[in-house]
C-alpha cells in the first residue's frame, strides 16, 4: 500500500470528510481506511442528516451513497448546491447502483465522480486527494460562466 | 369480425373485384365500413390516418407487386391482421406470408360471402391472440430483467463490506498478519473479483437481451487494442505456464470499434484460451486483413488446448451453456462470457464464430469493420453530384482537469459530442466520431459544407451550447474551438465524384493527423482561434 502514511499532517489542519452511507458496516470500514490517511471523519446514515451536518461541520469534502433513507444522494446532491457555503465542496458518489444508468444524472446534478462500489480503494483515495487539492486551489482553470 | 365497429381497409385495383369484395363484406351487416383504395401507396397513407380492424390486400398492385406488398403493409401496421386477396394460387407465396405475419391467404375465385366473413373473423380473432401473448411476453421479460438487475445491486453491497474488510486486513490497517494469513485474505479477494465479474456478465447478459448494451463505436487502432489486452492477460498466462504470442498485421487499417468493449471482447477470449490450454500450450492472437473481405479486419484467438466437441460447438455462444468437462477444476462463472462477446462484436457491425479439433484446440475468431472515412463525407460533402465548394474542419479540443475520473471524462466526452452533433446541420455537416484510444485529452471534429465567415457563427453556437454543460463547467476540463478551411487542391486533380470525394478523405486525416500532433502544422496562419 503506497498510499497510506503519504500526507504527514498536524491533526488541527487535517481534511474533513463526511461519509453518508446508511450501511453501518460499510462507514466503518471507510472511517479507519480515511483515518488511516489522515482524514477527519464525520458520518451521517441519511439524506435529512446529512444535510444538517453538512452545514454544521462544513467537511471539505463528502463521499455520498445514493440509496439513503430520508432523500436519496440526489435530492443531497440538490440541496447541497443550494447552500452557498457548501455549494462548492466537492462531492464523490459511491453507489451500488449501475453506472449506465446513474453516472451521467450524478454528474449533471454536481457530483465530482462517480465510483460503483465495490471501488478501488487506491483510485477512491487519490481522487479524494485530487479533488481536495483542486478545492483548495483558487486557480483551478474554469470555463467562464 | 366485431360487429360493432368494423372498418376494413381494401386496397385492391381492379375496380370489378373490389365492389364484389365490397359487397360480400357488408351483405347483410351495414356496420361494416369498408375503405377502398387501388394503390399501395395510399393504402399505406390511410393506415397512417387511421388503424382499420382488418387490412384487405391484393398483391399485384399498380406500384407493387407480390411479397414486397404485403411485407411493406406488416412493416407499416405490424397490430392490425392482414388478410391476402388474391388471383394467384401460389402455395409457395401463400406460405411465405402467412410466415412473415399475414392471417391468411384467399383465393378470389373461391370465397363465397359466409366464408369471407368466417375467415375475417377468425383472422382478427387470432391477431388479437398473438397480441395478447407478445404483450405477456414482453411483460415477462421487463420482470425479469428489473428483478435481475435488482438481485445484482443487492448482491454487490454485501460483497463491498466484504471487499472492504478484506482489504484493511490486508493492507494491515488491522493490524500486522502473518504472510500465510495474508495468503488466505487475498484468496478471499480473488474469489471477491470473481463474484463481481459474475455479477457484472448476469447484468450484461440481461441488457443484452433486452438491446440496451451501449457500444460507443470510435476510430481505433485494433494493433493497439491487442497489445493492451496481451500486457493485461500476461500475467494470468504465466501463472499457468501458457505462453501467449501475437502475429498483428502492422499495416492493419483503423477500424470503427468501441475501444473499452472490443478490449473487453478480446480479454474474455484470451482467458478461455488460457483456461483451456494445459501448461506449456500456447495462445495466439492475430488480426489479420483478408482479401476476399475488403470491409473488416479478421481477429482470432487460437490456442492449443484440448478442443471443444464437435456437438457443442455449435451451442457455446448460447447463454448459460458450460463445459461440463472442464479440465482443470476452475471455477468456470456463469457461462454468459462467449454469449456477452458474441452480442458486443454483433452490435460493432462484426461477427464472431469458433473452430475446434479435439484434442488440438480451438481458434475463437472475429471481425470489426474498418473505419471509411470516404464513406462517411460522401453524402455530405456532395450535392447533385458536384462537390461542395467550400468545406471547413473544426476541431472541439476538450482537456480534462488531473481530478477528472477516466470514466466521468468519458461521459463528458460523450455528452459533448451529442451536443456537437446538435449544433450542426445534419445535411451538409458531419460530426466525425471519435479517434483514438479513450486517453485524456479529446479532439472532436466536424466537417462543415461552409466558409470561414459560416463557420465563425457555427463556432459561436459550438461554443454557447458547450457553454451549457454542466459536466464541462462543474470541474470536468477546458474547451478550445478552432477551424481550418480545406485547401482547394483537396480535389483538384480529380475526375469523378467518388475521386474527389476521396482526395478530401484524405486531406481531412492528414489534418487531423496534424492535429493530433503527429506532423508538424504548417497551417498555422489560417487557424483562428477560441481559447479558453
């Protein structure tokens, strides 16, 4: 495993991320591989919570399930954009369901990536980093609005 | 017949006959509306105003004649029974329509007005039978299939905590393990993967059947795709002591594929071959231009293995057919591999067949067509048998950002060659399809049958619609439009159409080429740019 023990940082500084996924066993397992990469993690098993979580804790980023009790990932994904504070934080969707059939509607709704589980963890963990790299970074190249 | 409402429509042309027919049919029952038409052409126009109960036809008609009549009637109303009318007592025809869909086959020289009646009616009775079942049918298959793809996504979520918890164990975030319980948690895994493909091909299988697996067809290197797919499969032949050689035609043109399933195809070939070969066989892939067929490559995979039965040769492409031999004990999945390859190759406009000795092996071979350029500008850069005067490639080059997914950026490119395609005419513009490997960057390119001052407002309209994905926008990449005009000389020193049609093929793929970088541009003063 390269990828572990990569980023070195102090515990004040280091990236929140907030797993939905109403699958008890699936966070954990999610929770100690992030932690093991330095992350912070906070959790929340449904769409309604997630949601106020997010605009407690403002993670900088969120990897969301889109089967949810409580607004599926979509009505999230939806919602999300509508709080300016969280409008931007990058969002990866990490779903069992089919690609065919929900990578493009993730997309368009303002997801960042979309993974079919069961993902790749050293695909998922790089592009976690990539995309809190491009967050944090006030260049990112855009197309004008 | 229903004697509610019926309405029969007549095409028949010879006047005497039709008002006999007419009269037989409303003999007695008034309710009966009959539409009497003499051309095939309008019987046609009626069916598309109105569906009668019963279609009425006589074969030879001033505008068609025989089968291709009552074929182009089904084609048009495939719900509504069609009964043949018809002076010919031709057994061999009859049976042929009755065949393709027709309820029955009358003599007009035998029917009396009670039989006619009975034979509409029944008919119509058996029309409606057949509908009934086609639509259970259908029912039946939409069940299956949702229940299918509900079973593999409830399927998938146990086996993602079991992935997961296999693979903290073995990355040792649980902790150290000992290499012989390292051993046993990557079994585990291997058995996980293998679980997932199944799942993946159950899926597949199941789109198959009901026509919606996708092919994203593109202009692609097969020499390319075989090698990926022979670096990819290496290691599982040197696991097993199987060597794995190539014999690729370098000289091999481009063909039209989807690249992700062609390689898909060839994995899946690759790994039977392995499979079936004991240790110190050997698989060979080739590809191959054959003279008799100018329009595909030919693609086999032989290997040395033990042969398949003659009596199953011809069933190993059914769905869930398995070697009930199988040699070594390996867990041999679903048997829905060689029927989901048989099914992607079909729908890239190739065709797959297998041959087989027993005891020497078996040769899996089959066929992609190749990309024609000519072919795809002919209708669009020719009118009324003249070349079009001024004609214009404009290059769509999307880059993606380093966050952007391999497959998110492929919908992205996807979703922005739909949008291409809906800012150009179709007419006299064509959007080419995409060339190359699936890599990062993508260069989309359109063809356009205008000047530079038209392709500046075409540009602008590329540039506002691309403006609208969010995709593009929301972090997937940058956007750049620029266009060349083609040089006049494209087609100068040609004589017929065809010619110049293809000095223009090859003019656009040497831009390209230019494009893509493999020549330097020497055309650089006639670009104009749109960089964002």
């Amino acid at each position: 495993m390269h990828t572990e023990n990569r980023t070195e940082k102090a515990a004040t500084n280091r990236p929140k991320i907030m797993v939905v996924d109403d699958d008890p066993d699936l966070r954990h397992a999610l929770n100690v591989r992030l932690r093991a990469n330095h992350y912070e993690i906070v959790n929340a098993s449904d769409g309604f919570s997630a949601l106020a979580l997010a605009q407690k804790e403002h993670p900088n980023l969120i990897i969301l399930d889109l089967g949810l009790p409580a607004g599926d990932g979509f009505l999230v994904l939806r919602n999300l954009k509508t709080f300016p504070s969280l409008a931007l934080t990058p969002v990866i969707v990490l779903t069992a369901r089919d690609p065919q059939a929900n990578a493009q509607r993730t997309l368009n709704s303002g997801a960042i990536a979309f993974f079919q589980k069961p993902a790749d963890n050293n695909e998922l963990l790089s592009v976690i980093r990539m995309s809190l790299e491009a967050a944090s970074s006030p260049a990112t190249p855009r197309l004008p609005a | 017949m229903d004697p509610q409402a019926t309405s029969v429509l007549l095409i028949e042309d010879n006047p005497g006959d039709a008002d006999l027919v007419r009269l037989r049919l409303v003999e007695g029952r008034p309710a009966v509306r009959v539409n009497c038409v003499r051309r095939l052409s309008d019987g046609l126009a009626a069916l598309s105003n109105e569906m009668p109960s019963l279609v009425l036809l006589d074969l030879n008609l001033p505008d068609s004649h025989g089968a291709e009549t009552f074929r182009r009637v089904l084609e048009k109303a495939p719900n509504v029974p069609v009964v043949v009318l018809s002076g010919q007592d031709d057994e061999a025809l009859a049976i042929k329509a009755v065949h393709q869909g027709v309820q029955d086959y009358l003599i007009k020289g035998d029917i009396t007005s009670k039989h006619l009646e009975r034979a509409l009616r029944y008919a119509v009775e058996r029309q409606g039978l057949l509908r009934s079942l086609e639509i259970t049918r259908k029912q039946q298959l939409e069940f299956k299939n949702q229940f299918l793809s509900h079973v593999s996504h409830e399927l998938r979520t146990p086996l993602t905590c079991i992935h997961q918890y296999v693979t903290l164990l073995l990355d040792g975030l649980a902790g150290p393990i000992a290499p012989v319980q390292s051993d046993h948690l990557k079994t585990v895994l291997k058995s996980v993967s293998q679980l997932h493909a199944m799942i993946r091909d159950l899926l597949e299988a199941t789109r198959a059947e009901s026509g919606k697996l996708r092919v994203e067809p593109r202009c692609v290197s097969i020499g390319d795709l075989i090698a990926q797919a022979v670096t990819m499969m290496r290691p599982t032949a040197a696991e097993k002591r199987v060597g794995l050689e190539l014999a690729v035609d370098q000289r091999i043109p481009l063909v039209y594929a989807d690249p992700d399933r062609a390689l898909e195809v060839l994995i899946n070939l690759i790994d039977n071959g392995i499979k079936f070969t004991p240790p110190e066989g050997s698989v060979t892939v080739k590809a191959c231009v054959v003279e008799t067929d100018p329009s595909a490559v030919y693609i086999s995979v032989s290997d040395t293995g033990r042969g398949i039965n003659p009596g199953a040769l011809p069933l190993i492409f059914e769905r869930l057919y398995q070697d009930s031999e199988a040699v070594d004990g390996n867990r041999s999945g679903l048997g829905l591999g060689l029927y989901i390859a048989r099914e992607l190759v079909a729908l890239q406009g190739g065709r797959m067949w297998a041959a087989s000795e027993l005891g020497s092996g078996s040769t899996f071979s089959f066929t992609l067509p190749f990309f024609s350029l000519a072919k795809l500008l002919y209708p669009v850069v020719s009118c009324e048998g003249q070349l079009r005067e001024s004609l214009v490639l404009v290059r769509v080059e999307l880059t993606p950002l380093p966050i952007s997914l391999r497959g998110n950026w492929k919908e992205i490119c996807h979703q922005s060659l739909e949008l291409l395609r809906r800012c150009v005419y179709v007419d006299k513009d064509l959007v080419l399809p995409q060339m190359g490997n699936n890599g990062t960057a993508e260069t989309l390119f359109v063809v356009a049958s205008t000047d530079m001052a038209g392709v500046n407002i075409m540009m602008e309209r590329i540039r506002e619609q691309m403006n609208t994905l969010p995709l593009l926008q929301a972090g997937g990449g940058t956007l750049r439009v620029t266009a060349d005009s083609l040089p006049a000389r494209a087609a100068s020193d040609a004589r017929t159409l065809e010619q110049q049609v293809w000095g223009v093929s090859d003019c656009v793929t040497e831009m390209i080429l230019h494009g893509l970088g493999c020549k330097s541009n020497s055309k650089q003063e006639e670009s104009r740019e749109y960089a964002h």
